[in-house]
C-alpha cells in the first residue's frame, strides 16, 4: 500500500506481468494465474491516473501482441475471467468477494490490453488474437472451434443485465460497462461511420440479441439509481487469517496498483469520487447513447433503438395492439425524476433529446407532469450560460424546447407556472416571472448572441421555431419579456439598415467592375426572414391573446416608431396591417385619454382597449406551428457527438488525442 504514482511506470518490470507477456505459454491450471489476478485495485476515475495507466500498458500489450500467437496467453487470461464469471451470480449471493474481487481483477487487465489492441491492430487482426492458444510442442495454426470474442461480449452483457448492483459488485459491473464501451471504441479511430464489422455483427445479431432489452433497462436503472461509487473499505473487508489477505500478502501486484483506489481507505480523501462521484451511473448512460446510436444493419434495425424507442411505463396496464420487439417497462417517475437531475451533463441532455424525439410513451408522460419546471428550468439554464457550453449541448437544449412546444397544452401551462428568484439569471432581478416569460426571456438571449457570435442560422431557426409555437398562447408576458421582445427586433432593424447601407455602398464603389461582390443579398434575405419571423410570432400574440398581454402592446406602441420603414417593404406589408391596425387603435384611445399619462393610466387604457377592440379588426393568418424534424444521416452528427462524450467523459479512460480521426480534437 501508499505506492507513489511514479511506480506505476515499474509495471513493464513486474514479474507476473512480463511472464504474461512473454514467449512462454502458461498453462490454465497454472496457480500463476490466481496469484496475477489477486491485487488490490479499483479503477481509476481521474484522467490524470488513467493516462499514467495507459502509458504503463502500452509496452506490455505491445509485446504482447508480438507473443500471443505463440503462447495464446491473452486467451487463457480470458478463459481465466469467464471461469471465474460462471459462479459469479452465486458468490454475490454469498457474498463471496474474493471471487468476485479476481474476476473483476481480470477483466480490468483484459479491459487495459483490449484497448492497445483496439489502437493498434484491425478488428480481424483483434479476432485472431482471442482464437491463438498454448500449443504443444510441434504443433502450428489456430485451435478450437469457439468463438472466443463473442463468448466474452456475450459474457459481458449477461454480468450486467444478471449481477445485482451492490457495493461488492459495483466495480465489477462498472468494469463489465467499460469494457463494452473499449470494444466499440474502434469507431474513435476511423472518419467514416463504421456500419458494420465483427463487433457490431456479435451485438446487433448474436447470441447478445436476446437480452437487448433487458441490457437496455438496466442501463436505464444504472443511471436512474445515481449509485456513488462505495468507499474501498466496503469493496474488500479483510477477513480474519487467509481470506483476501492471502492475496495482498502475496504482493505480486500489490502497491503497483493501490495508488489507483477509487476515494477509499488510505486514498486522498476522494478525490477522485469528487471528480466524478457516480462512475457506473455515467458509464452506463455512454454506453446506452453507443448502443442506441449504432447505425442500422442493411436488412435489419438497430435493436437497442428499437428498445428505446417503443418502453413503456410501470404503470401502463394496457396490452399492446402490436407487439413490439424488445419492449418493456420501466418506472417512468424514477427515470423523469433522474432526468431533471443530472441536465447538467452533455450525456443527460441527448439521452432526454433522445427519449423526446423517439419514445412517444415518455414523450406524453412527460408532457402530462404537473412539475414541468422542474426539466425546463435546468435546459433553460444550459442556454443561458451558452458561452461556457459546446454548441452540440446548446443544440440538443434548444430542440428539446421545439419538440415541447410542439404542444400546445405545453404552451399554455407554462404561463401558469410562477417561479421566484432564478437565482441564475444576473442580468435582471426577477422576484416572480411565468415559467413561460423566461422561457421567452432565454431563447431571445440566444438569438442575440447567436447574432453577435457565432451567427449560426441553425441556432436561429430553432429559436425562432420554438417562440412561434408558443407564440398563441402567449399569456400574461412579464414586461420585461415584452421589452426584449421588441428590442430584439430593434437589434434586427438597425442590422437590417447596416447591411443594406454596406449593399449599396459595395454597388456604387463597383460599377464598371465585373469582380464579385461580396455576398450582402445573401445576408439581407437571411435578416428579411429573421424579421418576418419576429414580425409573425408579434402578430401571432396580437390576433390570439392580445387581451392577455398588455404589456407587449405597451412595449409596441413605446417602440412604434421601430416598425414604420417596414410598413412599405413588399416582404412585410401583409403582416405589417395588423400591426398598424393595434397601434392606430391603442395610439387614438391613449390620444384621447389625455396628455402627460402616466405609465398606469397608459396601462389602464390598453387593458380596457383590448376588450374593446373588435377581433374582425385583424386579419387572420396560418398558425404558426413548426415541426423538429430529424436531419437525414442523423448519425452523421449524432456518433462523432457520442464518441466525443465518451473520450471527454468516460470515466477512468484516456485516449491520447493522436489517431483520433471521428471527429477534430477541437470540437471533441
């Protein structure tokens, strides 16, 4: 114990590592392999001791590659794991740890070693390293009629989906994850989609396809449950003499390895358990967003979409009409609950976007919550600290509002919803603001930074979308949502004259000179659209709740100069009539009124004009009602997100940035 970090570069110097490693072949029935296997070690979570791990690693697995073909050591160390994984239901009954402490003990060595292979060698090159094996003298070529690789990912889903989640078995299954994430990482290393290979055949196809569901569900729960990794002292509890004590005595591994100890006894006051306290609840979501993400087979669908797309909830009693392949039930409170939650991560963010967009159980389960707020305020959160956030977060939030206010009940209760003191919101004290007021308040905020930064028309149309669709129901807007709303499009105007004046100006500086022009029509129709927009979801709120805003038509008639050089243009004129129509009407009703009113009497006579003006004054428009819609190729943008989740998220993994061809390491 209290090894320093430096030692873990000793590794490639370790006895019983180089005798793995090396030319000779080692028996099964070698006592060599219990005495590997028994170390003290629990995974590391901290970027930092997984990079010293995979740089110990590498030597050894690169000799081993060179000397598995002749030992078929890598085989027998995997022979070793699945031995050990037959009993291992019965010894988490029994509480028999020391079984399960060298289990998982040899699937972390394997897990390390998989992920050089992965790095360096082609899956079929992968393959023919599980098939070599001891050879008895003079004898050549490959043996065994199993498929050992998918014996192991075979193994692999039935540990998670049959060992039960306790602190004695939570590293194990948290390594079971992990190494199913390492044998998918072959996506990291490759710039085109893979849409097939051994790997994917064994998961999508094999003897795994049977337990699709239940993998699924009990991704869902890992993540739903939000278990903390137990302290060290809960995983091995020395027993009196021999027990697990005969293992460390050994010191074959032992202080090599315990500088890795997740926060447990003897370790730095977990630091690590601080840097990332829910290692399988997080593992688990990324390999439930691989899974989901894989690309369908040429005749076959992705069956863990398939899980995802159609569960239902506990309490739903009804019978299917069809019965859907790989269907089940899971608690849909528990799962909303976690849900609102953990919005602060990327991974939880697409996982409730992927929910939303797929499964219509949860989707109307979700709709139909009472504490709506409770999942809207984090995603309004994430876009109003936009800067802080990659832009795949700030897409992924942005949709999950469009695919809410596709509904309509959605958007009338929010306005019913009264929140106090949004403690994150600093540009304004807000004492009491409607849910649905600072819904409107962030989304206008991302438009106007999109504008000034990143001037992505993407971000732009899904803002504008979102705002349209609750655009009818608007009720009882804050005034402070009103004012934005109009300074928004005062933004829009003054950059509206500012590009048509570099237009012109471009033109007359020009004439004679055939040279291109910069390209100002293009910016000019993409404000003209933005404005017609904005021009629409103000025309929306007048013909269908003006009598329950008065205070948009206080900030339209304070603004009304703003929108008098649009009244002409052929673009607005239409939509421009009903604006006209309310502010002549209010502007005549506060004439005569009187001089000199103050801001209540203006708000008096609006509140009383409103009742008063004749709903055939205004002519009547489409609804505005917009529609997400999935990209085509969505995995074109959706598996490079995934993957940059896993190298920036995954817990005790570190891939070095060299080779990664999926995505560029910027945006990773």
């Amino acid at each position: 114990m209290g090894a320093n970090t430096s030692q873990v570069s000793d590794l490639s110097d370790n006895p019983s590592l180089k005798a793995l490693v090396g030319t000779e072949s080692i028996s099964e029935n070698d006592p060599f392999w219990n005495q590997l296997i028994s170390f003290t070690f629990i995974s590391p979570t901290s970027s930092g001791d997984s990079k010293l791990l995979e740089e110990a690693v590498i030597p050894l697995a690169k000799t081993l590659i060179e000397n598995n073909p002749r030992t078929g050591n890598f085989s027998a160390l995997v022979r070793i794991f699945l031995g050990r994984t037959k009993e291992l239901k019965i010894s988490t009954e029994c509480q028999d740890q020391l079984f399960i402490w060298q289990a998982h003990n040899a699937l972390f060595m394997i897990r390390c070693l998989l992920k050089v292979f992965i790095r360096e060698m082609s899956e079929e090159e992968l393959h023919l390293q599980f098939s070599y094996q001891e050879r008895a003298p003079g004898f050549c070529g490959e043996t065994g009629s199993e498929d050992l690789l998918e014996e192991l990912l075979s193994n692999l889903v039935h540990l998670i989906v049959e060992v039960p989640l306790l602190d004695i078995t939570y590293s194990i299954l948290f390594e079971a994850v992990t190494t199913l994430l390492v044998f998918f990482s072959y996506q990291l290393f490759h710039k085109d989609i893979l849409r097939d290979g051994i790997i994917y055949q064994h998961i999508m196809k094999g003897r795994c396809l049977c337990l699709t569901s239940r993998l699924v569900k009990t991704l869902l729960y890992n993540f739903i449950r939000q278990e903390k990794c137990p302290p060290a002292t809960h995983i091995f509890e020395p027993k009196a003499e021999g027990g697990l004590l005969y293992g460390l005595a050994s010191g074959v591994a032992s202080g090599l390895w315990s500088v890795f100890t997740l926060g447990g006894a003897g370790s730095k006051a977990g630091i690590d358990q601080e840097h990332d306290p829910l290692p399988l609840s997080n593992q688990s979501l990324l390999l439930l967003l691989v899974l989901a993400n894989l690309t369908d087979g040429p005749d076959w669908p992705n069956p863990y979409r398939q899980a995802i797309t159609c569960f239902r909830n506990t309490q739903d009693t009804s019978s299917l009409p069809v019965e859907q392949p790989h269907t089940f039930q899971i608690n849909f409170n528990s799962l909303y609950t976690a849900l609102c939650e953990q919005q602060r991560s990327d991974q939880a963010t697409l996982l409730l976007y992927t929910l939303l967009h797929q499964n219509a159980n949860m989707r109307t389960y979700v709709l139909s919550r009472t504490d709506m707020d409770n999942l809207v305020l984090p995603i309004l959160e994430i876009l109003y600290h936009v800067e802080e956030r990659n832009s795949h977060h700030v897409y992924m939030a942005l949709i999950i509002l469009l695919i809410l206010t596709e509904d309509d009940a959605f958007n009338r209760s929010i306005h019913e919803v009264v929140l106090k003191n949004i403690s994150w919101y600093t540009e304004r004290s807000l004492t009491e603001i409607s849910l649905g007021s600072l819904l409107i308040l962030v989304v206008i905020r991302t438009i106007q930074f999109n504008m000034t930064r990143t001037r992505d028309k993407y971000l732009h149309t899904n803002c504008l979308a979102a705002l349209a669709n609750m655009s009818a129901q608007f009720r009882c807007l804050h005034q402070y949502a009103a004012q934005r709303i109009i300074s928004l499009f005062a933004l829009l105007s003054k950059k509206h004259n500012k590009v048509l004046e570099q237009a012109t100006q471009s033109l007359r500086g020009r004439q004679g000179d055939n040279t291109a022009l910069p390209d100002y029509a293009q910016d000019l129709n993409v404000i003209e659209e933005v404005i017609r927009m904005m021009l629409e979801i103000i025309n929306s709120c007048l013909c269908n709740s003006l009598h329950h805003n008065p205070n948009l038509v206080y900030a339209l008639l304070y603004k009304r100069e703003l929108f008098e050089q649009f009244r002409t243009h052929p673009s607005f004129q239409d939509i421009m009539q009903n604006l006209d129509t309310v502010i002549g009407f209010f502007s005549q009703r506060l004439e005569q009124a009187g001089s000199d009113l103050s801001v209540e009497r203006v708000q008096e006579v609006i509140m009383k004009g409103a009742q008063a003006l004749p709903k055939d004054r205004l002519k009547k428009f489409p609804e505005l009602k917009f529609k997400y819609v999935e990209e085509d190729q969505p995995e074109d943008f959706f598996i490079p997100y995934v993957w940059s989740l896993v190298f920036n998220s995954g817990v005790g993994l570190h891939w070095s940035p060299h080779g990664i061809e999926l995505f560029s390491m910027d945006s990773g």
